[in-house]
C-alpha cells in the first residue's frame, strides 16, 4: 500500500467533493484531479473528509484526528499494537509488518475506512478507525441504514486508560462525526462483549447497547449513538 497522504484532504476534498464524475486528467477549479487525488475523492464521498474536521473541545484538552501516513506513524502503531492490553482485543501483536498490513488493507482500500491518530493536546495517544458501517461486513450482521458510521478506538499509552478518558473521547469524536457528516443518523460501534470497560465507556459516551451479535473472532455488544438523541444521553 503507498503512503498516501491524506493531510490535503481538507483543502483538496474542498473542490472534489462535488466532482463525483470526474475523471484522471479532468481539471477543477484550482486542482487538476491526478491519480494521487483519486483516494482523497473517495474519502471526501464516503466519509466527508476526516482530516478536514477540525479540533473538538474536550474536559481532557483538545482534541483531533489526523489520518494515519505510513512513513510516520508505524513504529508508533506498532508499539500500540504490541501492548498486552490492546493485543488482546485487536490481535495484531508483532513486527512492523503486521500493523503495516492491517494499515495498508484501509489506505488502498475504497475509502470506506480510515485510520487516524487521535491527537489531545497535539500528543498522539490513541488510533481509530472511522468506517462506513454501511459498506462493511458488519452490516450483514445487523440492520444496517445508509451512511451509518462506525468507529474503532484504543488508546496507545497506558497511563491514560482506567481514568475514564475513553469516555470524553468516544462522545469527542461521535459528535464529530454527528457535526460533520450530516447524512449520518448512526454511530455505531461493536466493541467485544468481554470488553468491559470498552464497553462501560461507550455506555457513558452515550450510545446505547442495541444487541449482542456474533461476528467473525467475537461476540460483540452492538453499541449505537443516535443523532436524535445526541442531547440527551
């Protein structure tokens, strides 16, 4: 998977959001769309730009997601993913190339997944994953509705966990996704039943437990933030 870098989305989705049938060679305003624009096309459709979001306001500092470029971040992930406490749910423990194949699966995908660090207070300390529930497999697992956004989270540092930061960042960022993405009425999240705290910061994050469903590896608690009630859970 190349390295694209997707820190000009924000000012390339801008101009090529609206370009759905534009092709390589074709020119917009400004920008000519070339074979290296064609995956940030693809996130602006899907996923309405991540890293044109912007910092969101927390208890904890501020707070943003920047995606993830391969050339800087692995040897971070890779530390992350070899934490005891993180391996045991993501399963990706190992060298370098098993976070850079997880990692590669998304950035050359179609753009209904993509990973980002998060960032609070300008310090990289969590990495998420923010997908088109939709578009993925785990709609044949529950009754998905178009544009339903999902989200992947663990905090790298474990100084940071146990203190009920995965709370402030888990409603952080649903409401990021809520404010930035107005055809999404759901955030969904499904999080391993045997998760515990996972699951006890998504409750206190406001989504909802809808149900318990099995997936592939997992039985997963089925974890739902409605847009209609985002102020008042």
């Amino acid at each position: 998977m190349p390295s694209t870098d997707t820190s000009t989305a924000a000012v390339d989705s801008v101009a090529i959001a609206a370009t759905t049938t534009a092709t390589v060679g074709t020119r917009i305003p400004g920008r000519r769309l070339t074979a290296r624009l064609l995956p940030l096309l693809a996130e602006a459709e899907l996923l309405d730009s991540p890293a044109g979001w912007g910092p969101a306001p927390t208890s904890a500092g501020a707070f943003r997601l920047e995606p993830v470029r391969l050339g800087r971040h692995l040897e971070l992930l890779t530390g992350w993913m070899n934490d005891p406490e993180v391996a045991a749910y993501w399963e990706l423990a190992g060298s370098a190339a098993v976070t850079a194949a997880h990692l590669r699966a998304q950035l050359d995908g179609n753009g209904h997944s993509i990973p980002c660090l998060g960032l609070l207070d300008g310090t990289p300390m969590s990495y998420w994953e923010i997908y088109r529930a939709d578009l993925d497999p785990l709609s044949r697992h529950y009754p998905a509705r178009p544009h339903d956004t999902g989200i992947h989270l663990l905090i790298g540092d474990g100084t940071n966990r146990g203190r009920g930061l995965g709370t402030t960042l888990l409603r952080a960022v649903a409401d990021l996704v809520l404010d930035n993405r107005p055809r999404c009425a759901r955030v969904i999240a499904e999080p391993d039943i045997r998760n515990t705290p996972s699951v006890s910061a998504f409750l206190n994050s406001g989504f909802r437990c809808s149900a318990e469903i099995d997936l592939p590896g997992k039985r997963a608690a089925l974890m739902i933030r409605e847009r209609a009630l985002r102020n008042l859970l």
